[in-house]
C-alpha cells in the first residue's frame, strides 16, 4: 500500500465531520501515532491535511519506520510482529 493509499484508508475512518483535514480530536483516538501525526502540521492551523499526512508518511517509510516497517507491527524480529 502506497503512503497516499494509507492517508486515504486513514482519513475514511477517522475523519468524522468529513472536510477532508483531520483534527487534534479525530487523531486522539490512534494514540502515541495521533500525536506524532498532528506533528505533520506543516502549516500550523491545527488540522493535518491529507497533502501534508502523505508527506509525513512517505517520510516514515523512507526513515524505515510506520506500519509495517522495522519497530512496527509486523516489522521483522523485535518488529511487534508475532514470534518466529
């Protein structure tokens, strides 16, 4: 899955009012990875829009980390991942 493709999985689920940006309130509910999300605010108006969440994505997965990645669930050994 592209990081656009998870962006848009993403923002069908959690935003809630549907206009298209998601708020401090609509990411509380994904935890530790909600917050490091609003931290993709690259404009500072307090919502995250899906430009800057794909950005923010596309910059985990080049660093290795987010879903699926090494640390993340089912990223390898010590990954999250079920054991081997």
């Amino acid at each position: 899955m592209t990081p656009a493709q998870r962006v848009d999985s993403m923002f069908q689920r959690l935003d809630s009012d549907s206009d298209g940006k998601l708020s401090k309130d609509e990411t509380s509910a994904m935890g530790q990875f909600g917050e490091m999300l609003m931290q993709a605010d690259s404009n500072s108006d307090g919502f995250v829009e899906k430009a800057e969440a794909t950005k923010a994505m596309a910059q985990m997965r080049r660093r290795g980390g987010g879903p699926g990645g090494p640390g993340g669930p089912g990223g390898g050994p010590g990954g999250g991942g079920p054991p081997r």
